[in-house]
C-alpha cells in the first residue's frame, strides 16, 4: 500500500457491533490505526494516544478508527477497560486479518496485522501511511502533522 493507492472496500464491525465501510464518513478522512492485538500495553497506549487526542482528529475533518484481529466482545469489553469514550475500535476477526490481509499488513505467521497508521479520503485514497515495528509506539505529534496536512 502506498500514497495515491486505492484501500479495499471496508466492511468492518465496531466494538458496539455498528458497521464502520467508508461512506459512513463522506467528507471526512479516516485514519485505520491497526494494532496487533487488545489487551496488550503499546496497543493500550496507542489508542488511548487516539482518544486523548479525539478532539484535535474532529478539527482536522479525520476519524481515527483503532484496528486488529480481536473479535467484536474482546474488543467491547477492552474499550470498556481503556476508558475509550470517542475512539471507534473495528473487529477484522472474521474472516480472521481479511481486511489486513487486502492491505499486505497481515503478518500470517503470527495471526495478527502489523502496526499500521494508513490515513484515507472518504474515496479511500491512501494520503499517508506509516508502518512500525510490533513493539514501536507511534508518534502520535507525527500522526496529527500528517492529519493537519491533509
């Protein structure tokens, strides 16, 4: 995936069971923050870089959407957990990394996506896109200059 591709279609479910696909945000840009896997403490952290910063996402037109492979109970009872009040965090369970999988972030061996920011117009064009090692939080001052300037 790269700057000026196309993202596949989504068609995800949201921690509170909702349908999260692209035309739910026209005219907004979205950003897919996938994480490996709920329950885990950079994973924690970066969502919760997300939420603290929801408002900032909002005066810059964006959605950030949280993304990994848990299923859609896992990831109810862990925003729940987090304190997780704005941030919509997206199931891709089932089939298990599908969405990743389109995307090339799904690493098979370990059954989880890579962590991934991939910031997108309502068209699903790729404006930004920045991949991390597994154990790397993401710089979120670095995420919102590329939403600012976007």
């Amino acid at each position: 995936m790269e700057v000026g591709a196309k993202i596949p279609e989504i068609n995800l479910r949201d921690h509170n069971d909702e349908e999260i696909t692209l035309d739910k945000f026209e005219g907004k840009n979205v950003l897919l923050s996938f994480h490996p896997l709920a329950w885990t403490s950079v994973c924690r952290n970066q969502m919760q870089a997300l939420e603290d910063n929801y408002k900032e996402f909002e005066k810059n037109n964006t959605v950030p959407i949280g993304i990994s492979v848990d299923p859609v109970p896992s990831k109810r009872a862990w925003a729940e957990n987090i304190g997780l009040k704005n941030l919509k965090l997206a199931s891709d369970f089932w089939p298990h990394g599908e969405f990743a999988s389109k995307l090339g972030i799904f690493i098979e061996e370990k059954g989880i996506s890579g962590r991934v920011n991939i910031l997108v117009n309502d068209q699903g064009k790729v404006l930004w896109i920045k991949e991390y090692d597994i154990p790397e939080l993401p710089d979120i001052n670095e995420v919102l200059t590329a939403v600012k300037n976007n």
